[in-house]
C-alpha cells in the first residue's frame, strides 16, 4: 500500500459593478469591498472543483513522527514529516 496526498481546490466566483475612471481603481474598489466584508463568497458562488494527487510514497512510520504542515509566506501548505526526538 501507497500514501497520496489528494489536494481539492474549490473555486468561488462573484461578479460585481462598480463605477471607476479606470480598470485599476475598479478592481482596487472591489479588493478593498472584499477586504471589508462587503463582498462575502459561500456556497452559493461555487464554480468548480479540482482534484489533484501527488505520487505515491510509503506510509509513514508510526511512533516518534508527527504529521505537520508547513506554512511558507505566500507558498501553499505543504505536508512535513518530522521525526525530531521530544521529550514525553
């Protein structure tokens, strides 16, 4: 038997009008809405979903590791395994 990670990406999807001079400062009122909770996105605004699966590998090892995921600025999470001695 393998291990796989199966990552699912959902993807919401909203239109809003605004009236602007510019396309910059259109799409730069309906950021600063949406980082203001005007616009909220729910399962109403669903478009698609995507599965993608990374190779397969061995199972880890039980017992001393610990499943993590590590978080790299403007990086998606990704799993790690650490297998550092702790103390009980």
């Amino acid at each position: 038997m393998k291990e796989f990670d199966v990552t699912i990406t959902e993807t919401l999807e909203k239109t809003v009008s605004v009236t602007a001079t510019s396309k910059e400062e259109a799409e730069e009122k309906v950021r600063q809405g949406y980082f203001d909770s005007e616009y909220v996105l729910d399962a109403d605004n669903f478009t698609q979903v995507d599965f993608q699966t990374s190779e397969g590998r061995e199972p880890a090892r039980k017992g001393n590791m610990i499943g993590v995921l590590l978080v790299k600025p403007g990086e998606f999470p990704q799993p790690f395994l650490d297998s550092t001695e702790r103390e009980a």
